[in-house]
C-alpha cells in the first residue's frame, strides 16, 4: 500500500456500507463482480472489516472467530467447487475488544463464538471486493430483526468509522425466493415497486419509513416475507446516523438479479 494510501485511510471516516451479497454463483455473474471490484477500489482502505450478514441471527449478540476466521459453506446443493472456495482473511482481536466495550457499556450483552466463521452473506462480497483477503475481518450476528434494536446497535458501533473500520450490513434488498419460483421469469412487481420506494426513502434519509417498512412500502410482506435480508440496513443505518449522514447515502449497484433487488448503498 502506498504511503498517500496509507494516509488517506488514516484520515478520512470510513463509510458504512449496505450490499445486496448475492449466492455462491455471484461469482460467476458476467456483471455483479465487477462491480463489487470497482465499488471497494474507490474505498479508503479499511483498517478492518466489521460484518453483518443475514445469514447469522443469534442471541444475545455474538462476535465470530477472531483468530484463524474460518468460512461456513451455509447452502445446500450447489456444485461441488462451490464448496472449495477460500477466503483466509485475518482475525480481527483488537475490533472484537473495541466491539465488547462499545456494545456492553450501554448495556448490550456480548458472547463470543469462537469457532463460527465467515457465512456465505459476508465472504462471497468480500472475496469480489478484497480479493486479497489481506484485511482483518470480525463478524457479529444479529441478536434480533427489529429495526429499532438493530438501528441502535448501528448507532453505538459508529465510532468505529472514525478507527478505520469498515462496517458493512449484507443482506438483499428484495427476498422471496418462495414466490420467485412462481413468478415464471423477469423481474417481479412486488420486487421493482419495493426497490424504488426503497430507493426513495434512501434519497430522502427517511429512517422512520425505513424503520417501519413493512407497513409503510408496498409489497414490503412480499418483498420480505422474513425480513433477515433487510434487517442488516438498519445496522448501517444507525452507523450513518450517529454520524449525522443519513441523508448522505448513494446506490451504488442497483438493477435486479434472478428477480430480486440488488441495490447496494454507501453512506459517507
């Protein structure tokens, strides 16, 4: 890494990201990788990688290996070389005791597992943005769905942005799998209408319809029959807003895959 690098990661804020993570096969999209690639180049460096993933609900709150970070292959039916894929990222001890202090001063409580590694939710992105896998990386489960409770754990990790720490909410930003198989191709109404009054509410830094989509969007129940997929937003969410940017966000992907909304936002 270059020393204006070096530099700039020391002081700029690093943003907070949500991204729509995709399946195993993201990378083998002729496009998704690409973009995910180009996204994380215009990134300060980060000094480590805090994620949260849809695919780990656990309470309370639970911080993964943070040692040897191994990957858990949490899909079913995919070909074999699926199953191969390696991402060894470093541990991330120092963020996993930075995590602790932030989260139990309030109050929150914190358990560590210290064998569960990387879901596919956290390394199938990471493995496309930071192929090098060269950058300490900590995943935290999400200890509840509701948007208020994740919204303030967002809010008492944001100081984090300021110590390098990337923190980054993977999810999908439309998410019905069951109704897709009925759907007979393209893109959904329920999954189009979602994504731009997703979109919307983003532009306008409209948290409280955010926090309370499911009656507030159309075809929320639809877009989000369980909504784990969402839910890693509101994490991001509060880290921009204690920041005072939740106004400040742009879609950096958008568009749809296999139906579903893959609009991934940066805020800062």
């Amino acid at each position: 890494m270059s020393a204006a690098t070096e530099e700039r990661s020391a002081l700029e804020r690093m943003p907070a990201l949500y991204l729509s993570h995709g399946a195993p096969p993201l990378a083998d999209d002729p496009i998704w990788p690409g973009q995910l690639a180009a996204w994380s180049a215009d990134l300060p460096r980060p000094k480590a990688i805090l994620m949260v993933s849809a695919h780990w609900e656990e309470a309370p709150l639970a911080l993964g290996a943070v040692e040897t970070v191994p990957l858990v292959y949490d899909f079913w039916g995919f070909p074999e070389h699926y199953y191969q894929v390696t991402y060894a990222a470093p541990g991330a001890p120092e963020l996993a005791e930075s995590v602790r202090k932030l989260l139990r001063a309030p109050g929150t409580p914190v358990q560590d597992i210290p064998d569960r590694g990387l879901d596919h939710g956290a390394y199938v992105p990471l493995a496309e943005m930071f192929p090098e896998a060269d950058i300490p990386v900590l995943q935290f489960s999400m200890p509840t769905l509701d948007p208020v409770r994740l919204f303030e754990i967002g809010r008492k990790l944001a100081p984090l942005r300021d110590e390098g720490v990337l923190i980054v909410g993977s999810g999908f930003f439309t998410h019905n799998l069951a109704a897709l198989r009925h759907a007979g191709g393209g893109v959904p109404s329920w999954s189009s209408e979602f994504d731009d009054w997703g979109h919307r509410a983003l532009d306008a830094g409209d948290v409280d319809a955010l926090l309370d989509f499911e009656r507030k969007s159309p075809a929320g129940r639809l877009a989000h029959p369980r909504t784990e997929h969402f839910a890693p937003l509101f994490v991001t969410l509060g880290a921009a807003d204690a920041a005072g940017e939740p106004d400040g966000q742009r879609s950096v992907i958008d568009g749809f895959w296999m139906g579903m909304a893959k609009r991934s936002v940066q805020f800062g």
